[in-house]
C-alpha cells in the first residue's frame, strides 16, 4: 500500500529566533530571488511569535522556524498514513498544533524531518475548526485473504537461564536480523516481535496472488540459514537451539488493536490463531503448515517438497487439522515441557 500524497502544505527553513533574522530572509526570498511574498505574518500557534511565514498565496507557505529545515506534505488520508508507515516499521508520532490540527511527524532514511498533514475540510475550514483525521484510526481495518507465518526460537529459555542479559540481546538481534531480512526479502511484513517469537504476514494488507508459496520460500531459507547461526552459538556459547514455524492461509483482518493510549497495527482471525498453534507443535528444524495452505499452492504445489503428517488436534478447534512439513535432515525437539 502506497500512501497517496495530494501536494505541498508548507515547508520550514531554518531561521534566527528573532524578528530580524525573518526580516532578512523575507527581503532574500522577496527582493533578491524575487518570489512572490506578502509580508511577513507571525505564526499562528500560541507561544511560537518567534516563528514568521513567507506568505506564497495560493503556492502556500514558506515557515521560518528556528528548530531547522522540515518538509510538511499532505496526505490523502492521515489515519491510513499512519498504519501503512507502522506496518512498514518507520518511526512516527502524532503532533498536534492548535492551527494546523493533528499531523504526523517522522524521518527519511537519511534523517530529513517530514510531516503529514490531512487536508482541511471546507466546512471545518469555514469556522476555523479542523477535524481530527486521526481519531478514528482505531475502527479501520482491511479484510483480505493472505498467509501468516510464525517462527520461535527452541532452547531459547536455557539460554536465558546459562547465559546474562548482555550475551543474551546481541543474540536476539541476530537471530532478529536474519529471519527479518528473509521476511521482507520474500515480500512479508513483520507485525510482531515478542520474546524469541516473529508473526510474519504475506499478502497482507495488500494482497499477492502467491502468498503461500512466499510463506514456505522463507520457511525453506530461514530453516538453511538458522542451522548456520545455531551452530556458531554452539561454538560460541556452548547452547542447543533451533528454529519452529508454523504457516496458515486464510481471511485476516488487518489494522489497530489497543486503547486510546497504546495501539499498534496487526492482524487477527482464525487464520492467525491456527499458524500460532502450529508454530507451538513444530520442532527445531521443522516447518508445519496447514492443508489451506496446501490448496492455495494449486497447480505449483507439486514444485514444493512436502510430507503429509498425521491430523494435528489444535487447542480451540473442534475437528483435527490436516497439516504437512517441509522435509528436514533433523528434527530435535527442544520445546520446553508443558
């Protein structure tokens, strides 16, 4: 999903905190590169006098702001603005200025300060009101069918019991590192990461065709290339441990979950619960994946190396799941006992 950007709504050069300092760049921009400026008018918001715009008419503003330069767009929809940069895990925050309403605010790759803004309704904008665009993030959602995967370390709370915290979190980076890079690398998004464990998403929320073959693809990859860190942390550190996935497909929904004071985007549905489950069952070194997934793979399922295991009971599910695995050269099971 690629958030729409409708046009310019103002953008910030750096300025001196003073009268002056605007008064000179206003006589640069006006006289010396002879741009179309009204005089100077102070900003709008209440304890920012020091703040002065270049008045371009209908082109919009150039703001003269002394905390540095600051490229302000507007968006088409600031509520899906915000989801769609936090599904793809950039930083933002939510500002709010007593003028301009809410925004968002966040950094390019090379560190440039960018803000959103929602484009001001005429009827709020005929009383001086602007709405809030995004309060109702909370209630929007996307319905599609995709393929959700998730992985967890085994062995991970021996680790954590032999080894201190600060041998233990450059682990988890690694670890995080390389099943991240193998997700995005098969075109997933990352929605979680809690503890040791990943929920990875594909198709999700815009959807692919090939969903469930990108699902077992990284499954393939992270299971290779997990065995070849598990095997230097053995040198390392002396510790046994492996890789569990378990892959679903089906209908998810896809958006915020929380409170007024903590909400984060994700995605729901039995589909979800039913790739955890299988997640939970999957041994060191083994892939699960349900017979949905299977069946979505159509005519290129014969191309995916699987064994038929026997039906899996699920907790919460009334009938047995027909399930499958990639084939592996070792399975160990060091799932901690229940």
């Amino acid at each position: 999903m690629t958030i729409k950007v409708l046009g310019l709504h103002h953008h910030a050069l750096r300025s001196g905190p003073d009268a002056l300092s605007a008064g000179k760049l206003h006589e640069f921009y006006a006289e010396v590169l002879g741009m179309p400026c009204a005089p100077l008018v102070p900003g709008d918001s209440p304890g920012q006098e020091a703040l002065y715009a270049l008045d371009l008419g209908e082109q919009g503003r150039i703001h003269l702001d002394p905390s540095g330069p600051l490229l302000a767009l507007t968006v088409a929809d600031l509520a899906l603005a915000r989801a769609e940069l936090e599904r793809r895990g950039i930083a933002v925050r939510r500002i709010d200025d007593p003028a301009a309403g809410p925004g968002l605010r966040l950094r390019d790759p090379v560190g440039n300060l960018i803000e959103l803004r929602a484009p001001r309704s005429i009827s709020d904008a005929a009383d001086g009101r602007l709405a809030d665009p995004l309060a109702q993030s909370p209630s929007r959602y996307t319905r599609v069918r995709g393929s959700v995967m998730f992985a967890d370390m085994r062995g991970f709370t021996r680790i954590s019991e032999r080894l201190n915290p600060t041998e233990v979190v450059p682990l988890l980076n690694e670890y995080f590192d390389l099943l991240t890079g193998i997700a995005t690398g098969h075109g997933g998004t990352v929605f979680s990461m809690a503890g040791d464990g990943l929920m990875i998403g594909y198709g999700v929320p815009d959807e692919q065709e090939d969903a469930s073959h990108r699902a077992l693809e990284s499954a393939r990859e992270m299971l290779s290339r997990f065995d070849g860190l598990a095997s230097q942390w053995k040198r390392r550190h002396d510790v046994d441990t492996g890789l569990g996935i378990g892959i679903n497909t089906g209908e998810v929904i896809a958006g915020h979950v929380g409170s007024a004071r903590f909400m984060s985007y994700t995605i729901v549905g039995d589909t979800v619960n039913v790739a955890s489950r299988l997640s939970q069952r999957a041994r060191a070194g083994e892939a699960l994946f349900s017979s949905e997934v299977r069946r979505s793979l159509g005519a290129s399922s014969h191309s995916v190396p699987m064994v038929e295991l026997p039906a899996l009971q699920l907790r919460g599910r009334a009938a047995p799941v027909e399930i499958f695995c990639l084939p592996a050269s070792e399975r160990l099971d060091l799932r901690p006992e229940s």
